[in-house]
C-alpha cells in the first residue's frame, strides 16, 4: 500500500489508525456498523390475542397511525415480538430460522424491510 | 417443526364514525330530566338567563312571540337528549294578576326542541340520571 494513502471509514472511529487484522477486528466490534444497530418497537403500541389473531393498538397521540388497529400476519407478530426488546437485525434472523422454514436470505431482507417500513412510520426506534 | 414462512404484513384498518351514534346528538346522553322546578298547584313566569320572557303572563312588559303563558311543574321524568334544547334561566312565581312574586329561582329550561317547557333547579347536570350515555 502506498504510504501516502490513507483509508477513511468516516462512519466509523478509527482514531487508533488501526490497519490490517487489527482494523478488520475493529470493525467487527464497532457499534456503530449497520449489524450492530440496535432497534425496539417504541412504547405507543399494545401487541394483543384476541380470540386466536393478534392486533397491534396504537395509545400513544404522537403515534402516525392513529383511530386504528393494525392486524399482522403470523411473521409480522415474529418480528414484532423479536423486537419488543432491543435487538439487532442479525439476531432476530437468527432467531427467524430457528422458528421459521426459510433461507437465511429470505428472512433478513424481510427482516430489513420490516425495520426499514416501521422505522419510516416511527413504530420502531433505534436505541443507542 | 419449523413453520412455513410468509412475507411479513401489517393491515391498517382505520376506525370509521358510526352512524347510529352519531344520530343520537353531538354527545350520545340522554338525561332523565326531571320537571321539578316549583310548586305544581301554583303557575310561574320563567324567562331566559338574559331576561328575555320564555313563558310569562304577558304581564312584565316585556312580551315575546314564544312566550307561553305560564309554566308549572308535571312533576314528571322525561327522557331529554342533550342536544334537545336545555336553555339557563330563571323563574318567579306568578300573583293573581300575573305579576312576579317572591324570590328569583335559577332554574334550567328543557325546551323539548324549543316548543315545550319543562324546568328543574338541579343547575348541575353532571348530578342529572342519565338513561342513555
């Protein structure tokens, strides 16, 4: 590597100058990297079974969806419930395929899509 | 057994207004009003908070085209929704010639939709018997 060359990860704290193995290590355990972002469902919405479906009641003012109830499907209830606490993307995937027949990339891009869509209408949050 | 996996969804059903509710009046209540304001073997002249002769004698110099003559109490429970027309007033009872007498009694009017007269001294209606709310 030219010496003059310097890498910039500008989302991520490298003021070790770190490099190599040691900055591979690094990033594995920085928190700030899109695995390790944590998320939660925020605490406006009531998650109920009423006799054998669930429904999700949103109680809070602030809340986008309001005067509504919101019925999810059986994998949506999964990703609710996985996230009721705080939890990465990686480990609810995790816990997806031990519960769900899926492949592991049928179950993170909907994964992603749950917390893309939820994180837009502020259902979930991201905890720091 | 692991279950078969779905494309996760969530249903957004909105709440919309009932219309057998909102045909009840802006609050759904219905009181028991009780027409209790006075003595029922004697005739009053009741006017509106502001003075203005709701049923009187004709004889305040006042007049007014709704006016009603008299009032006296049916003693009676009427099943009155809370937008039917209850008005703030007072009342004084009537003398042989229609003239005021006595002391000034606040009263409030259930007009049974502006074309009756029924009045009660129980001014607040949270202490009103509901029969419907």
């Amino acid at each position: 590597m030219n010496e003059n060359m310097k890498l910039e990860f500008p989302f991520t704290d490298n003021s070790g100058e770190l490099s190599g193995d040691k900055l591979d290590e690094h990033l594995k355990n920085d928190n700030n990297t899109e695995e390790n972002k944590r998320y939660r469902i925020r605490s406006g919405y009531i998650l109920r079974e009423i006799a054998g479906e669930f429904a999700i009641i949103p109680v809070d003012e602030e809340s986008l969806i309001t005067n509504a109830v919101m019925a999810p499907n059986d994998t949506a209830v999964f990703l609710w419930k996985a996230f009721l606490y705080p939890s990465t993307i990686e480990d609810v995937v995790k816990k997806g395929m031990q519960e769900y027949d899926a492949t592991e990339e049928t179950i993170r891009n909907a994964t992603y899509r749950f917390v893309e869509e939820t994180l837009r209408y502020r259902i979930l949050e991201e905890v720091v | 057994m692991r279950k078969t996996w779905e494309e996760p969804r969530i249903l957004v059903q909105e709440f919309v207004a009932n219309e057998y509710v909102a045909a009840c009046g802006d609050s759904g209540v219905v009181y028991n009003f009780e027409c209790n304001a006075g003595d029922r073997r004697s005739s009053y002249n009741v006017y509106l908070a502001d003075g203005t002769p709701y049923a009187t004698s004709g004889r305040d110099y006042g007049g007014c085209k709704n006016d009603y003559y008299s009032y006296s109490p049916c003693g009676e429970k009427h099943e009155a929704e809370s937008d039917s027309g209850f008005l703030n007033g007072y009342m004084y009872k009537q003398g042989w010639f229609g003239e005021n007498t006595g002391n000034k009694i606040d009263v409030i009017i259930w007009t049974d939709n502006y074309k009756d007269v029924h009045c009660t001294t129980q001014l607040d209606m949270n202490k009103w018997e509901t029969a419907k709310s």
